[in-house]
C-alpha cells in the first residue's frame, strides 16, 4: 500500500492547494463577465443587423410601389386628358355617347384617388422605414464600439488569468516532480473522484473539505479506512492533512 511521509503529506496538501486554485482560475476563465458582456453584445447586433436588413428589403419594394403607382396615375391622366379632348372635340355625336364618356371620364376620376390614396400610403411606410433604418444604424454603430473595447479588455483578462495559471502549472509541476510517482497518481485518482479536492486539512477536530466535526471516534475509524498514512474523513471521504508541527 501507498504510503507518504509526513513531509511529503505536507507536500502533497500544497499540491492540492494549487489544484484549487488552479480549478478557481479555469473557472474564472471559462466565465468572463467581459466574455459574458460581449457575447450579449453580439446577440443583440446579430438582431439588429437582420432587423435593419429586413427593413432595407422592404424599403426596396416600397420605392418600387411608388413608381409604378406614379407612373399607373400618369397613364390616367393621360387617358383622361384624351377623353376630355375628345368631349371638346365635337366628334361626339349622341347624346348616349356623351354619357357614356362622361361615366369613363368619373370612373378614371375615381381610379385616380384610389391610387393616389395607395400612393399616400407608401410614402408614409417610406418615411417610417427611413426612421427605422436610421435608428437602427446609430444603434448598430453604439453595439460596435462598445464591443471593440469590451474584447480588448476580454482578452485582456484571459491573457493575466493565462499568465497565473502557467504559474500555478509550474509551482505544481515543481512540486510533483520531488513527490514519489506512486503517490502523486493516488492522490489525482482520489482527486477525481472527489471533485477536485483529495485532500483537506483537519483543523481543531474539523474537516475543511466538508466542515463537519469529528469525534475522537470517528477520527480513529478514519485512521483504520484511510490511505497514504492518512486519516480518511469519514463524512465526505477526503484524506485529512493535519497542521504541520514545529
Ligand atoms: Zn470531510
């Protein structure tokens, strides 16, 4: 069975200690609040961006409303202009052929509101989409320059957390490299096991992995289950490390 000295007991809790912090600073990498800030950020340009190319597409078709609704106006007039040329043009020989062109020349009146009401009516969407494209490029352009800095300070922070991880990557390196290979690979088995955390230390009778109290008694249990020459709490399963003496 593994066993480990009690300097190396001691060496190996440092070791723990690191592996904390180091799952501390992993965390604290993977959950930027800048990261958090920039991705919003972008989900809301992303909206913006297709709201303004929606808006754009459909100015596009109003513009081509409004042409062919001016120029449908035009051909009325041009239609009525001739009709009434020939009212005046004393071609008109019946009575019932008047009254016939003056029921067309009405009918073309009443044709050429109904299109200049629909041309009224895109001219109005034309103005409420060019607000909305504006509005939508002022806020397009705030997103954008508010994103640029927030991803200089991102990686900003990712590069110092990376600089105190490589740091914590060679304390614990340092420090594995003088423990015996046999223990150092219980202590990572067992580590795993226990989300993270092998090892604890045993303060006044209390296990700093769980918090929890130990009697005398189950302290002793502890000793009979334990590894590594360790005591084993018997509430969470951890090996317990006590203060180093003298
Ligand atoms: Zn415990």
């Amino acid at each position: 069975m593994t066993k480990a000295s009690p300097h190396q007991q001691q060496q190996l809790l440092r070791v723990q200690h690191i592996d904390t912090a180091i799952r501390r600073l992993q965390h604290r990498r993977a959950n930027l609040p800048e990261q958090q800030q920039l991705d919003e950020r972008s989900a809301l340009l992303e909206r913006v961006n297709a709201d303004h190319l929606a808006a754009t597409d459909e100015l596009v078709s109003v513009e081509r409303r409004q042409k062919r609704l001016e120029h449908d106006i035009a051909a009325v007039d041009d239609r009525r202009k001739a009709e009434e040329a020939r009212m005046y043009s004393g071609v008109i020989a019946s009575e019932r052929e008047a009254g016939a062109l003056r029921n067309e020349l009405a009918a073309l009146k009443s044709r050429k509101r109904d299109l200049e009401d629909e041309l009224l009516e895109a001219m109005e969407r034309h103005e409420e989409l060019t607000a909305t494209i504006e509005t939508l490029q002022t806020r397009r352009q705030e997103l954008r320059d508010e994103i640029a800095p927030l991803a200089r300070s991102r990686d900003a922070a990712a590069t110092d957390i990376d600089t105190e991880l490589a740091d914590q990557v060679a304390a614990r390196d340092e420090l594995v490299d003088a423990l015996p290979n046999a223990v150092v690979a219980h202590y990572d088995r067992l580590r795993a096991r226990k989300n993270g955390v092998a090892l604890a230390e045993l303060q006044d009778g209390t296990c700093q992995g769980c918090h929890l109290h130990l009697t005398a008694g189950e302290l002793e249990e502890g000793r009979e289950i334990g590894e590594l020459g360790l005591a084993r709490c018997v509430q969470c399963g951890r090996l317990l490390v006590e203060p180093a003496t003298g």
